[in-house]
C-alpha cells in the first residue's frame, strides 16, 4: 500500500490549510496492483463536462457529448497532455487542438510533430479520424528530453475505441519532449490526445491534523476542484485544518491499491495563495 504524506514547516501553523490537493498518476490500471473486488473506471470527472448540457453521471462517471478542455475518455477521467504543434504538412492544424472531434484536416496532412508543454514520460495516445479507412497502421515516435535523436515506439499495442478512434500504447521510462505520429497515406486526423495520466486519488481514504468545522480530508480528493470562494462552510469543497493550531499541520491520502506516482497537482482555496510555496 502506498501512504503519501504531506507536511509543511511548523512556523506555518495552519499549513495545508486551504489547499485542495489532487493526485494526477499515469498509468494507473496499467502500473496497479489491483484488488479482486475493486472498481475500473467509475472515478471519472463526475462534475459538468464543460459544454451547456452536457454533464457526467455522478453514479457512475459516464459522459456524453464533449469532456472539459483538460479531459478525455468516456468518463472524461484522463488528463489531456497539452502540447504545441511544431511539425506537420497543410497551412492550419487548429483543427488538432479544438477539443472537437467532429473537427479534421482536409487530407493532405501525412504526419505530425508535437512538443509537450510540460515533458514527462509517454504512456498511451489516442487518435481520433475522419472516416473508419483511415485507422490504418499509424507510426509513433518520440524525442525525450534533451535528446534530437526520433525513437520509434518498439512493439506498440493497438485498440480500437470504435470506428472513428485508436489506443495506442507506448511505455516509456524516459521523459518525452516530442511525439511524432505519421501515417503510410494520409492522416485524415480530427484530434490527437495524449494521455497525461488519471486521478488516482479521487475517493481515497484521506487524513488531516485537524478538521476546521466541514472542511474535511476528504474534501481534497471529491474530484471538484471548485476553489469555493465561500466561507459557508455548508458549501465546503475543499480541506482545511484548524486555524492558530500549534504543531505541524499535515493532509494524508492512504491508497487502496499500489500507485505508480507520476505527479501531483495542489488546487488551492480562492483568496489563499500564501499556503503554497
């Protein structure tokens, strides 16, 4: 089991307070050591999927419609790397990162190169196209950090989400800055996600030194990152310790399977930027 815990200095009395941390892992089904009885893919982003009437079901994670720019997958529960395009044939690639995948390129597109915000360790991506023909045999490849040198992805693995989208796979143990995705003939590519990881904290069993009235440990991992902006505390979204309490104030996440950490990203309560540093 794996036990994260945080701890700030103690001149920083209430440290912690206010912060809404979240835990954003790749690989998690991959990389876990999964108990028989436990759960697969219900802990997605069960707040609104970011378009007008399109919302996730909070009794099961599943979406319709468009996920919020940062997110992807049926249930909208994986990170979406963002990623600059650096290479790539035809004049406009907006296309590519619209968020829309009813949006493609006109057909004279037989590769692209991209440049990750923020490089980190390649896991899987997914393609998404015009027309079922055109799921043909992609190439992927990449650059890590550093290096000039294009590595072709050694034994990827394939799978079909439907007709229009491909899952592929390609582990790396280094940190990748460039990924490269060509195709034999033409791409007819309407988007192109890279998988930045998934939430592997959401709903775990979660501590604190100390509970200031409703702000609850568990607040931090309840996958709304709403930054509340409220003092009702009717309206808690986020964890918080008592204030002007002596001693080290800490927030603790115990895991009930065996994580691979990538990374973890701190949403802080609105108005309170002093608790991270």
């Amino acid at each position: 089991m794996v036990d994260a815990q945080v701890k700030r200095k103690a001149m920083a009395k209430d440290a912690f307070q206010n912060m809404k941390p979240v835990l954003s892992i790749r690989n998690t089904i991959m990389n876990a050591t999964i108990r028989p009885n436990s759960v697969i893919g219900q802990d997605g982003l069960v707040t609104d999927a970011g378009s007008g009437n399109t919302a996730c079901d909070p009794s099961n994670g599943a979406c319709s419609g468009i996920c919020d720019p940062q997110w992807f997958g049926p249930a909208c529960q994986y990170d979406v790397s963002e990623f600059t395009v650096t290479g790539g044939s035809g004049s406009d690639l907006s296309w590519l990162t619209d968020n829309d995948d009813t949006t493609c390129n006109n057909g004279n597109v037989q590769s692209i190169t991209v440049r990750l915000n923020t490089p980190h360790p390649l896991t899987w991506v997914r393609v998404v196209v015009r027309d079922t023909i055109y799921l043909n045999e992609f190439q992927l490849s990449y650059q890590t950090d550093g290096s000039q040198v294009s590595t072709p992805c050694v034994n990827p693995r394939s799978a079909r989400v439907d007709d229009l989208t491909l899952d592929i796979s390609c582990p790396t143990s280094d940190v990748v800055s460039e990924v490269t995705l060509s195709a034999p003939d033409e791409l007819e590519l309407c988007s192109f996600y890279i998988s930045g990881g998934r939430n592997v904290a959401l709903r775990e069993a979660t501590e604190q030194s100390s509970n200031f009235v409703n702000w609850y440990a568990s607040k931090a991992v309840d996958g709304n990152p709403n930054n509340e902006g409220t003092r009702d505390s009717s309206q808690a979204t986020c964890s918080h310790t008592q204030p002007w309490q002596s001693g080290l104030a800490w927030w603790k996440v115990t895991f009930s399977n065996h994580t691979e950490i990538n990374k973890f990203v701190i949403h802080n309560r609105k108005g309170n930027s002093e608790y991270i540093e």
